[in-house]
C-alpha cells in the first residue's frame, strides 16, 4: 500500500502575459507556484481550493496537458517530464483523465460506442471485434446499458455522460485517474451515484485517484489524504479525518468554518474572511495568505513559510508551526 | 406565524414548445411570512426558478404563461396586474437576484450608473440624491471604498463584489419580499459565507422577507426558517427547518438528505437516489416521484397525491404512505 505511484517535486507552472504592440512578456501568473506531494499505489488523494487556486493546472501539468515551468514528476518510477512527445502518448495510457463538464468533453457526431474505442484505437490495443466487445463491458461496469452504444451524447443526461466519461478514461485500464471536478456539474441525488460508483471502480480495479474538486464535504468523503491549495500552493496536506478534525493551517480553518452544514441544529463558530483572493499575476510578499489571515504576524509579511512536516504525515506552511516558535 | 405577504396559490407556469405543453410548474401553493427566510429547495428543472420568475412576472412570454392559480402580494393578485404595476411592484416592493453576477450587470455602464437608474425608476429623486443613496447602499452591503466604486465598471470587480452590487441594486428601494434565486452557486465558499452573512443581516436589520432558492442543502439548513421542497413541478414537502432536517417525511426529501455527504461523520458509503429526474409533465397521473421511490405502490401510479398536512405543527406532503 504504501508504494509512491506518483511524485510530484517542486512543481511550477507559470502563464506568461504579453502586452504592448511587441507581444512582449510584461509579467507572469504564477498558476503553480512550487507544490510536492506524492500519491500512494491504491489511494486517493483529493485536492481543495477555491478557484483560482491552480488544483486544475497541477492535474493538468501531471499529464502535461500543459507544460509544467519547473519541478519533477516521477510516474511509476519513471520521469514524466523529460519524456518526449511519443513517450509521453505513451505513459498516458496509464493516466487518464476525467472531466468537469460532461456536456462539453464528449464529442456530439460519434457515438457513445467510438468515444470510448477512440483512446484503445490511439494506443492500439486489441482488434476492431475485441475493442466493441470491451466497450459493451466498460458500459455495464459504469452503469450504464450496453445497448446505449449506439446512442449520441447528447441523448443522456449530465449523470450518465459523466459515467461514459468515466468509462473512456478507464478503457485503457489506467493505473491513475485524474478527476478534475468531476461531480461539480450535476444534481445532489446524481451526485452519489456517481461518487459511489468511483469509489466501486477503484475496489474492483485497484485504481488511483487525484481527485480535484471545490466542494470540501465530497473530497471528505472520497479522499485518504487531501492537500488545501491556496494561490498556486498547497498550504496543507493529510489524512482526510485528521485535516477534517484538527486542521492547522488558519485558512484551511476558515476554509472548513465557511461551508453550511445540511443540518439546522448544528452550530459552527464561522471564521469569515475578509476580501477576496489576491491575482496570482502580482501574490503578495511572503506568505500568500497574510493578506487575509487573522493571525498573521510580522515575519508572514515577509517569509514564505516552507511546506514542512509538523506532525507525522500532517504537512503545513506556516509560519505558526516554526520550531523556534 | 407572521402576516403572510406573499402568498402563492395553485400556480401553474407551462411552456408551450414544438414538443408540447411542458407544466415546469405544476399547482405550486406556499407563502411568505413578513420577515421570514423561506427555502425553495430542488434539483435542476424541478421548477424552483420558474417559480421565481412568474412570482415576478418575468416568465418569458411565449413559450411560457402563467396558466392558473393566483400569486397575492399583499391583497393583489400579480398574475392579473398589468405590466404598469408590475414595473412599480418589482425592484420597489419585490426584488430579485440571480445566480450570475457576471451576466446580471451590464458591462458598459458603471455600477453608479446602474444603481442610479435603479433608483430613479422608484423614486423621483434629482441626481444628486440619487447617487447619494447609491453610496450609502452599496456601504450597506459592505463594499469598501464605495465612493470610487460607482465609477467603476462591472469588469473590474470580483465576484463576490459583483454580488454584493447586485444586492445592493435589490435594496435600493427597501423590498419587503427579496427573492434570491441560487445568489452563492458561482461563488467560493469563503465568498458564500461573506454572502449569507449579508444576507441575513439585511433580514434581521431591515425585516427584509427573503424567498431564497437553491439546490444546496446546507445554505438552507442554515439560512431559512421554512423549507419548501420541489419535484419536478411540484411542492412534495413543506415544513420548518427543522422538521425538514429532522423528521422528512417524503421519499424525496429522505433522499435528498441521505445524498449529501456529510463532513462531520466518518466516511461511509453514500446513499443514492436510483434513476435521474424526469422531464416535467412525463408523467401525467400519478406521484412524479414514483418511479424512483422505493415505496412506492399501485395508489402512487394511478392517483396523484395532494400537498395536505400531515403529523403535526404544519409540515405538509404530497405523499401516499402519509394520506388515507
């Protein structure tokens, strides 16, 4: 269980921004701004933060959808980033992605049965009879019937396409699933089923997931271990019951205290925030949360806290947890 | 109970398309106290936002009409009202906000400039006065530095900001009824929580009645008093908070409930609601709930259930196992 699938070290991701008649770079967006963590054979990691926060350009870079600036990611013991282009096709057979948005990421002229060949066509696998054969499977394992082969997207509703979505990323039987928002889009009632069948698949196929999402009670519910990202960073990283029980960093606090809990009787002691996210094209100085924290202190102005272990497994970035302190 | 200001019996919103008459909202009854937070609760296209929009006169028209029932805001009935009145009602006695702010503002004119006008719609008030009042909401509503802000653009704000305007716009005129229609779904939920604190001061300060709709079982659990759940057209409960949270009584509502993954409690495996909604006006007889509800028997296929009392204090549901 506790072999590392995947390592990310010192990741930076930066989108440069032109101006001027030239289309010269005249400043920077630090979309990701220097994350590590890494991602155990079998778990699932999940990864908060409001938007703007760059949870989605991280799972992006990991596949290298976008090009990360800096930093390393070692897949399965193999460095993702110097691979070329061919190589890189390759590996991602064994990582695939699944997306927000269930009506934009399905193509409206194929079939249900084509886009989920398409990904077992690129990375040639099998024969055309044993591909359809393994399409009507994917589609009763995802729930779904293998008479809506020959159906079109749009003839489903949003719960149903993001289960072809899921069946396409499973067809090359990935060893990583990189779901970006993946519940964000749909009904409450549609919602878990859809996280339950997530949490089936991975049983059934000891799969892992980087699970990206806003909503703190669903990455509650399906994560191990979640990372809180604010500004291009991760300020906090561990065991789900253990952030959601003792959380140290002051924004992960605050993160926590905002959400409404479905229950009348229950009372929460809310810490609001004052203002809103700095842009990432100009992060303040230091700490990128000093801005808003309410126990910031001088040396936040300043410093950049380093993202350490605190407790065993319990990492955090701030300079409230300094050993000197 | 309060006075009741709003009060909406047997409405009925169809749209008339290609593929027939849909009924988005199928004779939908409740009411507002004066002062009260109510909840309209519901998933996509059970008709919540319909519901909002006929109560404000502001279903497009065609497809869609207002084909029965009536809506009474304080002895009048608005389905009846003509376009004259229903300008002076809405924005001055009742006013609304939307989901997206973005879209909500127009991008070519200053927030002053909007919230000016919206003002001297109502109120024959010279410029000056205007903009003073302008300054004074939006610091109501808690936007820092207000004086510059009227003089900047929709573009240039965030967008909690934005929200905050459009609040402020709602409140120019000191509505007795708000009705906030899904006013935190694009927002963050630090942005949410600053959001729902405004709000519910403007509730307690000013007795502003608001008539909240949302799909997020939390908000409601901690904004309103009342709770009204929707289904495919349909009211299928009502009830206090509490009673909703506590004691549901319709399939439905146990559903919804048992869905939200909840964070205080150890991890287990979530309840789900088999099958997805169905197209309002699919089912023509019958319980709009029954195909997917494990209760379901031959009474909810042939008979449709009303929305009557049943237990105690109020709670209401249109439910079989809970009838004769």
């Amino acid at each position: 269980m506790t072999e590392k699938l995947l390592e990310v070290q010192d990741l930076k991701k930066y989108f440069p921004i032109k101006g001027g008649i030239l289309g010269r770079q005249v400043g920077q967006v630090k979309a990701i701004n220097g994350v590590s963590f890494y991602i155990n054979k079998g778990e699932t990691l999940g990864l908060v933060g409001e938007s703007g926060c760059g949870k989605s350009t991280t799972g992006r870079s990991l596949l290298r959808l976008i090009e990360p600036t800096e930093g390393t990611i070692t897949f399965d013991g193999k460095e993702v980033t110097s691979l070329s282009g061919r190589e890189m096709r390759k590996m991602r057979r064994d990582m695939q992605m699944v997306f927000q948005d269930p009506f934009a990421s399905l193509n409206p002229r194929h079939t249900v049965e084509r886009i989920i060949e398409e990904p077992m066509i690129v990375h040639k696998m099998g024969t055309s009879a044993e591909r359809k054969k393994r399409v009507r499977e994917l589609l009763e394992v995802v729930g779904l019937n293998s008479y809506h082969a020959k159906r079109y997207a749009h003839q489903f509703s949003g719960g149903q396409r993001q289960r072809i979505g899921i069946a396409r990323a499973l067809a090359v039987k990935p060893k990583l699933i990189i779901a970006d928002e993946p519940v964000s889009a749909l009904d409450v009632s549609i919602q878990s089923q859809v996280l339950n069948l997530l949490e089936d698949l991975q049983n059934e196929f000891n799969l892992t997931y980087l699970f990206i999402a806003h909503d703190l009670s669903v990455v509650k519910h399906i994560s191990d271990r979640v990372g809180v990202m604010y500004l291009g960073q991760l300020v906090e990283l561990t065991e789900s019951d253990k952030l959601y029980a003792n959380p140290k960093h002051p924004y992960t606090r605050a993160l926590l205290s905002a959400v409404p809990i479905a229950d009348p009787e229950f009372e929460q002691e809310r810490i609001v925030l004052r203002g809103d996210v700095p842009s990432p094209s100009n992060p303040p100085k230091g700490c990128p949360f000093h801005t808003r924290c309410p126990e910031a202190m001088d040396i936040c102005k300043s410093v950049n806290p380093a993202f350490r272990e605190d407790d065993e497994g319990h990492y955090v970035a701030c300079h409230l947890y300094d050993e000197d302190k | 109970m309060g006075e009741t200001i709003l009060e909406v019996k047997g409405l009925q919103t169809h749209f008339f398309t290609d593929d027939g008459e849909i009924p988005a909202v199928n004779k939908v009854d409740f009411h507002v106290d004066k002062g009260e937070v109510l909840g309209i609760v519901g998933e996509s296209g059970s008709g919540k936002s319909v519901t909002s929009l006929s109560v404000m006169g502001l279903v497009p028209k065609p497809p869609g009409k207002i084909v029965g029932g009536e809506i009474n805001f304080k002895d009048e009935n608005l389905v009846n009202a003509s376009e004259k009145r229903m300008r002076q009602i809405r924005g001055n006695e009742i006013a609304m906000i939307f989901q997206e702010p973005m879209t909500s503002l127009n991008p070519v004119f200053t927030i002053g400039n909007q919230l000016i006008e919206a003002i001297r719609l109502h109120n024959k008030w010279d410029k000056k006065k205007a903009k003073a009042r302008a300054v004074e909401i939006l610091k109501l509503v808690g936007l820092p530095r207000a004086e510059e802000l009227i003089d900047e653009y929709p573009h240039q704000l965030s967008g909690g900001m934005r929200q905050r305007v459009m609040i402020a716009m709602a409140m120019a005129c000191d509505p007795e009824v708000l009705i906030a229609d899904e006013p935190t779904t694009a927002l963050d939920v630090t942005i949410q929580a600053q959001i729902l604190e405004l709000m519910k001061d403007l509730n307690k300060n000013r007795g502003t009645a608001i008539m909240l709709i949302t799909h997020d079982l939390g908000v409601v659990a901690e904004m309103c008093q009342r709770v009204a759940v929707m289904y495919s057209g349909n009211i299928v409960e009502e009830g206090t908070v509490k009673q909703i949270f506590k004691e549901p009584k319709h399939p439905y509502t146990v559903g919804l409930i048992k869905s939200v993954p909840d964070m205080t409690s150890k991890r287990e495996r979530l309840y789900s609601i088999p099958g997805s909604v169905q197209k309002p006006g699919s089912i023509k007889v019958g319980c709009p709930f029954a195909p997917r509800c494990e209760h379901a028997f031959d009474r909810c296929v042939s008979e449709t259930p009303a929305l009557l009392e049943a237990g105690d204090e109020g709670q209401k549901v249109s439910c079989w196992l809970h009838h004769d």
